[in-house]
C-alpha cells in the first residue's frame, strides 16, 4: 500500500502542473474579466424585486414559493460570483472587490476581509492540511484533545443522525460564524486581520435580515427563511464535496487534495462553474467561465489523477463516510473507532467512474 500511496497522492508536482496547463492553453484563459461583473445586476434585481413581489402582490403560497426559489439561488449565485472576483478573476481595485464582495458574501453574514482571510488565505493555503484548514473536521488528534467537539459531528454528514440530513440548511453560515468567533483569534493566518469590526460588520448583516423578517411578518418563511436555507443548501452542496472525500496531503497539491463535480449544464452555468473546484485551486485568480478549457486539458493529460464524479454520487458519499481523518487517506468516527473508510479504493472508483462518464458523452 505504501507504493500506491507514493504514486497516488501527496506529489509535489503542483507547480510543474500549473506551467504545462499556462504553456498549452491560450493565454487569454488566465486574464482578468472584469465585464463579468455586470452579472450582479440581473442577480440583484432577482433579489430585491423577488422580495418586493413576495411582500406587495399577494401571490398564493406556490407563487411566493417560486419567487423564494429563485431568490435563494440568487443569493448563492451572487456569493458564487463575489468568490471568484475577490480571488483577483475580474481584476479591478481592492475597493471595488470589497464592493461586489459585499453584495455575494453580506447576505451569507460574512465581510469582505473576513472572506479574504479565512478562504483565500486560510483555506487556499492550507487545503486539507492536517488541522491547519479551516474548512476540515480535522485529524482524530484533535478530538483526543477536545473530546467535546465529537459532539459536533453528530451535526455532519456521515453521522448517521437524523437532523445530519438538515446540515445543509445552514451550515454555511454556521460555519462562517465559528470560523469568525474562535478560529480567527490565534492563527497566524489571520494576523492583522480586524476581527472585531468584522464581527460587528457581520452583526449588522444579520440585523438586516432580522429586519426583513419583522416587517414581513409570517411571509418571512418566503423571504427570509426559504431563502437562506436554499442558498446554503446549494452552496454547502458544492463546498463539502470539494475536500471531504479527499485524502490528506503534505504538499498542497489540488490534484491529491481536491475535487471536482459534474453538475447539470444549466445549473453549471447558473453558480458559476463553482463545480469546477480542482481547476479553481490550481488558478484560483481565473475566471470561472475559462475552468471547462483546464477540465479538458486534466482529462486528455491526467485522466489517472483528476476526480470529477456526478454531484449526486459524490453527496451520496458524503452521507455514507466519516468525517474525521485517522490517517492522511483514512476516515473515521471518533464515537466508534471501528468504523472507517479507505480513500485509496474511492479514488479508484471515482477516477472509473470519471472514465464512464466521459465515455458517455458527459461533460458537464
């Protein structure tokens, strides 16, 4: 096993990588692209005069239904968008990214800086590394330390409990939340980082959204509350299935650590290819719309590494493994050692799987 753990996972070989893909794709898929800003103004406008349409028209339960709908998409679409343009994709001044990091990421209660602390820098630099990622539950030492946190697990998927299966609801406010509170006061990946204003600034979020649902009255279920839940629902159906099913790798390489989905085509257009999540840590300044021209170079030239399952598959997988890591590529419970789940075998299976689909023409 040790042989196939040397050749599969963990190569330092992440830079060379990077320069092939730059040398063989045309040189415009790696610069800025600012007009794709002008994509907040339909977004926006779905926001605020879905809300408006719920709270003036006195539409029946399913017309305020649809409207929720497509406001919660929305939402994380805005907030799919914000991720890439505070990555550098559409260039521009650090004012105008906090802008239009404002409008995808304050309704998800998380500022601008707070986001360029904790994601790009925090988890981009750390990407499934031992403890040191943010966005991880972590290796079975950390809950030998602070056996409380094994109660959180129980909220995650993979737990087996019942409200597992809400985690998706919330949790990516949740998360922000804890990320803000108490990851942020001792790590060196977030020095200099303001974190009381931060706080406050996130306070004032969700004192908006408390706002909203005073004056909306029992229509907060539609503006409020459906909302929230889809878009952490679907941001959260992305998120987890990036790292989770992943190993733990010494080099921070996004081929051994990361993976990638393949979603339905519309809805790979609607969230901003945020499927394409391998590509997006090898050039996380790209725009999203160039990640399908680095997906077809990973499949013609490493079909042997790159993961990219369905979106169903790799959720069902993430409801049926643990969370926690005993080994770099072994998974467990910390409430019952016995169960675990070897990564090595899943990214053969994925890696067939990838195959399959290609074979059958989809390229989502």
């Amino acid at each position: 096993m040790q042989d196939r753990l040397e050749c599969s996972y963990g190569k330092a070989d992440e830079k060379n990588i990077r320069k092939k893909i730059r040398q063989d794709l045309p040189e415009d898929t790696f610069t800025p692209k600012t007009w794709r800003v002008i994509w907040f103004l339909p977004l926006t406008a779905v926001i605020v005069g879905g809300i408006w349409a719920i709270l003036a028209l006195g539409l029946p339960w399913w017309g305020n239904l649809l409207l929720a709908l497509a406001v919660g998409n929305s939402l994380v679409a805005q907030a799919f968008l914000a991720h890439e343009v505070l990555h550098g994709a559409a260039g521009m001044s650090r004012r105008w990214q906090n802008f239009f990091g404002w409008l995808g990421f304050g309704p998800m209660l998380i500022p601008p800086e707070f986001w360029r602390a904790w994601h790009n820098r925090a988890h981009h630099g750390n990407t499934n590394q031992g403890d040191r990622d943010p966005d991880s539950f972590g290796t079975m030492k950390r809950y030998q330390m602070k056996p409380k946190l094994k109660g959180f697990l129980r909220l995650a998927p993979g737990s087996g409990t019942w409200y597992s299966y809400l985690f998706l609801t919330y949790s990516f406010i949740f998360h922000a939340q804890l990320v803000l509170w108490f990851q942020t006061r001792n790590r060196s990946e977030f020095k200099g980082f303001n974190r009381n204003k931060a706080i406050v600034q996130s306070a004032f979020s969700a004192l908006a959204w408390l706002t909203l649902a005073v004056f909306s009255g029992w229509l907060a279920v539609f503006t409020v509350l459906i909302p929230l839940m889809l878009a952490n629902t679907v941001g959260q159906g992305y998120i987890l299935t990036n790292h989770f099913l992943r190993p733990q790798t010494e080099s921070n390489n996004p081929l051994d650590n990361s993976m990638s989905v393949r979603t339905h085509p519309l809805l790979d257009r609607l969230h901003f290819r945020f499927s394409h999540h391998v590509e997006h840590h090898l050039f996380p300044s790209m725009a999203s719309s160039e990640a399908p021209r680095v997906r077809e170079w990973l499949e013609q030239e490493m079909p042997e590494r790159y993961v990219a399952p369905s979106h169903f598959k790799a959720i069902k997988l993430l409801y049926q493994t643990p969370r926690v890591y005993l080994t770099p590529t072994t998974l467990v419970d910390p409430e019952n050692m016995e169960t675990t789940y070897d990564l090595v075998p899943l990214q053969d299976e994925l890696i067939s799987l990838n195959e399959d689909l290609l074979g059958s023409g989809s390229k989502a």
